[in-house]
C-alpha cells in the first residue's frame, strides 16, 4: 500500500486506514494532495512499524517450513529491503520509487543462499 501511494494517490484512491490517518492528525486530502505532512508521516512510519512486526514474524516461522518450500516465501527478502528504505526520514512516500531488475535480483539471489531460505 505504501509503495503504491503515489499513484493511488494521484488517482484519488486511498488504500490506507483512515482510522490511522485520522488518529494521527492527518486526513485523505492531504494524501491526495501528495503533502509530506507531520500526520501523514506518522501514519506512514505506525504503517511501516506493523509492517516490521508481522514481517519479523514471519521471519521467524519460514525456520519451521520445510526446505522445499522455503523459496516459496523468498519474495519476503525484497519486503525487508523496501521497508528500511521507507522508514528513512528522507523516504518521499508521494515520489515514485523503482528498483531495478538487477537489484530485485541480486536481493533475492543472496537471500536465496542465506541460511533462513536454504
């Protein structure tokens, strides 16, 4: 949802929680509006952060999948990525973001041979 925001947003769609933008001061016209503000930052950073907990999560049960199945969940490696990029202060969530094919697999083939997805 995040990684998609620029366009959502240009478009008029709003796929976050309005309950979270609201809860932090913010509104979906200042999305619309592609403004940075405070609030929006701060929904964007509570999105990030429980992003990272069920991430962490999952993580931690890809031990108890069997081996042959492991790089079924391999995708997880580029989620890792893209949720420390979103989290920097200087992230623009409303400037779209592209990653190139050779990172995305370099990103997976080094996951692939760590110890988590082997």
């Amino acid at each position: 949802m995040i990684a998609a925001l620029p366009v959502d947003a240009s478009r008029r769609q709003l796929f976050l929680p309005l309950q979270v933008l609201e809860r932090n001061g913010s509104s979906m016209e200042e999305v619309f509006a592609g403004k940075q503000t405070p609030g929006v930052r701060a929904a964007l950073n509570q999105l990030i952060g429980e992003a990272k907990e069920h991430l962490r999560t999952a993580l931690a049960l890809v031990g108890s999948v069997p081996p042959d199945v492991r790089l079924a969940v391999l995708p997880l490696a580029l989620t890792v990525r893209d949720l420390d990029r979103m989290s920097r202060a200087e992230y623009d969530p409303f400037m779209p973001h592209t990653t190139s094919r050779l990172r995305t697999l370099w990103t997976l083939w080094r996951a692939s041979r760590s110890p988590l997805f082997s």
